[in-house]
C-alpha cells in the first residue's frame, strides 16, 4: 500500500494535470442542454436565479459556477498524514537513542516526570477552583513556564492556534517570552571545543565572556576568528535534544490533563507533534545554517530590479565552525526596529524599510512559498543605508504551492467581505470538516467582518474575530497555515514599531492583485475571474472599477510602465505596487477569452443585460445635458441613474489612462481580440439586441441630442 508521501506526490501530478486543462463544463442539466444544442445567444433571457436558500450552497451539484469545480480537501489530509508519519520517524528515532545511548535515560525520565506531574497536580487544582477563563489562561501560562524551554516553545506556537484553543487562552499564551536565564559561559566554551575539536584560543582571537543575547534553546557570544572576521557563535542549551525528546514523550501523558483544563480541542496532540517537529529542526543548527543559505539565494541582494530587488541582508555562514549545536555566523552591526531614536538619529527612511520587508515577506508566503515564521523586532534590524537584515533560521516554513494559491484566494475574498467565498476556501483547504453548514460559517464570518469593520481592521483584530468563529465551528488547520499565520502576526508586529498605523492585510492586497494579474497559470486566473465574476455569470462591476482605477493611477505616477523601474518613485511609493502594464493586458486578454468561449456564455447574458441597462440611463432626455453642461447637473435623473452615468464616465475615464501606460500593447490585444469571429458574433449580438430594445427611442433621442449639441455650441459663440 502506498504510503501518505507517495499519494501526497501521485496527488499533486494529477493537480498538475487538471490545472493543464481548461475548466470543466458544467454539470447540471440545463448546461448539458445547452453543450449539446450550442450555446445560447447572449440575447436569450438568463437562466432563473436560484432561491437564497440553494444558491449558497454553491459545493451542491445543484448549483454549478461559471468557474468550475471547487478544489477538494483531500490534498490537506494527504499532507497532514504525510507529515505525521515524518515526524513519527523524528520522535522514534531520537527516543531510541535516548534510552540506548544514555544508561541513565529511564532515571532521567521517571525524574521528568515526577516534576510534570507535580505542576499538573497544581494545575489540576485550580482547574477545581477557578471559574473565571482568564484566571485559568494566566495559570495555564505561569505553569508552562515552569515547565521549561519544550513547554515555553509550546505555548508560543499554541497562542497562534485558535482552532484549538479558546480565545483567552490564545491571548494569554501571546504573553509568553523566552524567559529562561543563560547557563554559564565555561559550558558553553566547553560545547565549542568538544563540537569543533580544537581550544577556544586556537579557534578564536577573541570571544565575549558573557552571551550577548539567551533564549530558551541557546545562547549567543560574540567572537572574532582568527582570520580577523567577526562573528556571532550561537551555542545550544546542553542536552536540548533528550530533553525534548523525552518533553515530546511525556506530554502524551498529560496532554489528556491539559486539554481538559484549557478546553481544548481533541485535535490537541496531533497539533503538538506538528510544533515539536519544528521544534527539532530548529536544535539542528546545520539545518538553520542551509536555511540561511537557501534564504539568501532566493531574497537577498544580487537579484535583478525586474524580479524585485530589495536590500535585504543575510548573515554568511562560516561551515568551518558550525556543527549541529554550534553556528557559527557573520556579526552584522543594526539598528532594533524598535528603538525609534537610533532609527530617527541615523535619519532611516522608515516607510522604506516596511516596503521591502512587506515585499520580501509576500514573496515568501505567495511566491517561492519558503518563508521565516517568526519575523519579530528580535529577528529583523535596521543596518546602513536602510537596508534590513534577518537572522534565526531555526523556525522556518515551506508552504506548498496548492497551499499559496489558497491563500491568495483567502486574502481576496477576505478584503472583499466575501462571507461565502471565504466559508467556501476554509472548506476546501481542510480547515474544517466534511459536513460542516457552510451557510453557518459564512453567516458567522459576515457578523466577525461588521465587528471588524468597527473595531480593528489589523491582523490581530481580525484574527481575535476569527478565534471564535474557528473555535465554534471546530476549525483544524493545516499545518502550514498555522506558521502562516504565526508569520503574518509577527511581520504585523514588527512594522507597527515603525508606524504604528500599518495594516497587514490591506498593505498585501496591491502585491496580491499583481500576483493575479502576473501570474498566467490556470488556477491564478481562475481567482481572477471569480473576483471579478460571480458564479452565475454576472459581473461584479464595484470591483472592476477599483481595480481599473488602481491601474489608471500609475499614470500620474512618473514609474515605469513595464515594472521594470528602480527604488521608488517620487511620491515614495516602491516599485512592487505598480502593475506590469504588459501582464494587465494578457490577463485582460485571457478574460475576453473566457467571456467569449462556451464556458462564458451566461457571463455574456449579463454583459449584454448591463449594457442594455446602460444604454437606456444614456437615452434619457436628462441624461444629454449633463453631458454639455459645463456644471455638470444630471437634470431629472434619478439618483440611481445618475450614479450609473457617473460610475460609467469615471471607468471610461479611468480606462484611458491606463490605456496610454501601454498604447501598442492595448491596441495589438484588441485588434487580436476583434479579429476573432466569437468577438464579431458577440459585438454584432450586441448590436442587434440594442437596436431591438432602443428601436423606438433611438430617432427622438438622436435629434434631442443634436438639439442639445446645436445649443451647446451657439452658447460657446456667445460666449
């Protein structure tokens, strides 16, 4: 039988495949009329919207999108499966060694435990005696931090997961910091020697004789090498690798005790074997030192402006004096983003440096999908010029493609308030279980955007929204998007040291748009036209309008249309949240594609509908002198036509100006578009339902409007 590995990588080709093909045709009955008769003309009556109660339920056979089928949850489930059975493995093999190697390890584990069970003894008391929730969180933290380094790490990584913890306790355990005293310098040196086989004197000119900074797992000196070069030398906690193994092992006989008083979900120990399996990547300093290497390549200096460059910084790694506990790293001088007067001293440009480290953060979510999980004020610095630079490569993510592309969906739904569209994603990423009433979900969504939207609209507030929502509807999260998520909150955090203002989400939305805009594979196209379209054909105009007018804005802006420009432009914006004009118009392109074929027809219906309605606003006697009247008075229009005029000459406006950021472009897409007989058929479609539907207005409203041009013009002489 094949293992979860093996069908995680049979399933990902056949993904592969289907994203190789054109959407599927659609299922229902009607639509299999319509493939085998042909499609309908565009001016045939739309097909009867389905009543509220069935169109939510858009994963039903009864419903089918213009967009085609949902992705399914089972890619989640395979790769959660796989990376269980690799940690499985970790933990199996370091516990064998545990209590092979070390005669004493049944010793040091009755020791262990004896010490667990005693604070969760007391732990179980309070249980008894406290009621209040956020009494029992500070508790619940207090003796997590008695427990030690594995149970500080832990309830780190569990404050991020609301899926399993209740929100006062995801609150609480926010609170949690490495709050473990450094052990002393003559073990440390005594590490270095046995790991790198030779004397401190012999390796070094020169190393501080006390560490420079302490956390849980390790502690760091500063040294120079012989050679001359200085260097930090990061040295691990002694016995890091047992302790945790057995920490590991042990929590599965308390992990009953501890859900039970924090009222977690059932899901407790397997979220845990995923922190602990991060856990042990991070006490292998070889791996953090690849990692650094394998950032750097992919977002530090040296790239070309047309990729994006950013002044991103990365230690170099000296391999001669790294071993599994031992790192050894380039000593770069910068400045704590949170000390704002070294920063206003050395007169950094602080939009500057929350530009490129937004951009160096969404290309590692969205693009390559390797990304540092825990970019706090401790991990990033301010170095000369403005540039900044990251360090700890322990706690990294490795977010597959499926799993980006679910996110960029998530984010535009989200920014749009699209309830449902973001009910929809949560199911078919695996966030919450086959059955679950997604009409429910997106109904509880809605209520947390409208909190949102009065409260806080930053990262924090939008997740303390969302914890009860995951909560209530039992939401497990993949294991990636719970170091997404983990990620996002610590960028958030470190950019509002700079400016207190910064919002993470609406920061993202420009790099997202371009994303959908740039990237030409099926499945990115797809989220364009469904948030641009809705599933039953009809087109979202309030959207295409602010995204026309977000790329018409580059035109006032002295940046290079092709994206190709350097730094920043002279309103101070960076380069990355301009559009690449030549991207826009293959993505427009491939929207008229999709219009145009049979799996566009219903979208064509309403196109032809919209321009109708259009039509009829502009055929009104009001409506002409608005257009020569220098004032600008819509006459007796009503304020719903009105609004449409107006919305209708700002597109147009708005469409121009982003036109001359690429005239040769636009015009050879049109010309390519136009020459093709569906486009002849759908314009001359268009032509012959206008001219049936506006035969009786056209002639009176032709020479109201000559009426009107010919006054126009005598008031111009007079004047």
């Amino acid at each position: 039988m094949a293992g979860p590995t093996s069908r995680l990588l049979l399933l990902a080709r056949r993904a592969d495949r289907c994203r190789s093909l054109h959407l599927l045709l659609p299922r229902s009955v009607h639509a299999a009329g319509v493939a085998a008769a042909g499609a309908p003309s565009p001016t045939m009556p739309p097909p009867p919207r389905l009543p509220a109660s069935a169109s939510v339920r858009s994963y039903s056979s009864a419903f089918t999108s213009v967009h085609g089928e949902r992705s399914s949850s089972e890619y989640a489930k395979i790769r959660k499966e796989s990376l269980e059975t690799q940690f499985g493995r970790i933990l199996g093999s370091s516990s064998r060694k545990l209590f092979a190697d070390r005669g004493f390890g049944p010793f040091l584990a009755l020791y262990r435990a004896a010490t667990i069970s005693f604070h969760v003894v007391k732990l179980t008391i309070w249980h008894l005696l406290l009621n209040d929730m956020h009494k029992r969180a500070e508790k619940f933290r207090e003796t997590l931090i008695r427990l030690g380094p594995f149970y500080i790490k832990l309830g780190q990584a569990l404050s991020t997961r609301p899926d399993i913890l209740p929100s006062g306790y995801c609150q609480e355990l926010a609170k949690l910091q490495d709050q473990i005293p450094p052990f002393p310098t003559r073990i440390a040196l005594r590490t270095i020697e046995s790991q790198l086989g030779s004397r401190i004197s012999d390796l070094f000119a020169d190393i501080s004789p006390e560490p420079i900074a302490a956390a849980s797992l390790g502690q760091v000196y500063k040294a120079h090498l012989r050679s001359g070069e200085l260097v930090a030398v990061k040295v691990q906690r002694p016995g890091m690798a047992p302790l945790l193994t057995l920490d590991a092992l042990l929590f599965h006989m308390i992990g009953g005790q501890l859900k039970r008083f924090a009222k977690a979900r059932k899901d407790l120990l397997v979220a845990v074997n995923e922190i602990v399996r991060h856990m042990f990547d991070e006490i292998d300093y070889v791996l953090e030192g690849k990692n650094a290497e394998r950032f750097a390549t992919l977002y530090s200096h040296g790239k070309d402006n047309s990729e994006g460059n950013t002044s991103i910084k990365v230690p170099k790694v000296y391999w001669n004096y790294t071993r599994k506990t031992i790192l050894t790293l380039e000593w770069i001088d910068g400045i704590k983003l949170t000390d704002a007067e070294r920063i206003s001293k050395a007169n950094l440009n602080r939009k500057k440096m929350i530009d490129e480290g937004l951009y160096c953060s969404l290309r590692q979510l969205l693009e390559d999908g390797f990304f540092h999980a825990d970019p706090h004020p401790g991990n990033l610095v301010a170095i000369e010029g403005g540039s900044l630079a990251y360090f700890d490569f322990g706690m990294m993510g490795d977010i597959p493609r499926h799993y980006r592309v679910g996110l960029i969906q998530m984010l535009v739904h989200y920014v749009n308030r699209d309830s449902l569209g973001l009910a929809n994603d949560f199911h078919s990423l695996g966030f919450v279980p086959e059955g679950t009433d997604l009409p429910a979900v997106a109904d509880a969504l809605r209520v947390s955007f409208g909190d949102v939207r009065r409260q806080s609209n930053d990262f924090q507030g939008v997740m303390n929204h969302l914890y009860d929502v995951m909560y209530e509807f039992n939401f497990s999260l993949p294991p990636d998007y719970a170091l997404v998520i983990r990620a996002l909150g610590s960028l958030e955090g470190t950019a509002k040291a700079l400016d207190p203002d910064f919002k993470v989400i609406e920061s993202a939305y420009p790099f997202v748009i371009g994303r959908l805009l740039a990237d030409p594979s099926p499945d990115m196209r797809k989220i364009l036209r469904e948030l641009l379209i809705c599933d039953d054909g009809s087109i979202r105009w309030n959207r295409l309008e602010r995204l026309i007018a977000a790329i018409s804005a580059q035109s006032a802006e002295p940046s290079n249309a092709s994206g190709a420009g350097s730094g920043e432009n002279a309103n101070g914006s960076s380069e990355w949240r301009s559009f690449d004009m030549h991207s826009v118009v293959a993505a427009t392109e491939d929207l008229f594609d999709f219009i145009l074929s049979r799996k566009g027809w219903r979208v064509r219906v309403f196109l032809v509908q919209d321009i109708i309605k259009a039509s009829d606003a502009f055929l009104q006697e009001a409506t002409f002198p608005y257009i020569f009247d220098k004032e600008g008075k819509m006459g007796e229009l009503s304020p719903e036509r009105s609004k449409m005029i107006r919305r209708l000459v700002n597109a147009v406006q708005s469409f121009r100006q982003a036109i001359s950021l690429a005239p040769d472009a636009w015009s050879a897409m049109l010309i390519r578009t136009l020459l093709k007989p569906e486009s002849q058929k759908f314009v001359l479609d268009v032509f012959l339902s206008l001219a049936s539907h506006s035969s009786y207005k056209i002639p009176e409203t032709f020479w109201l409007c000559m009426s009107r041009f010919l006054n126009y013009l005598d008031n111009q002489d007079t004047l």
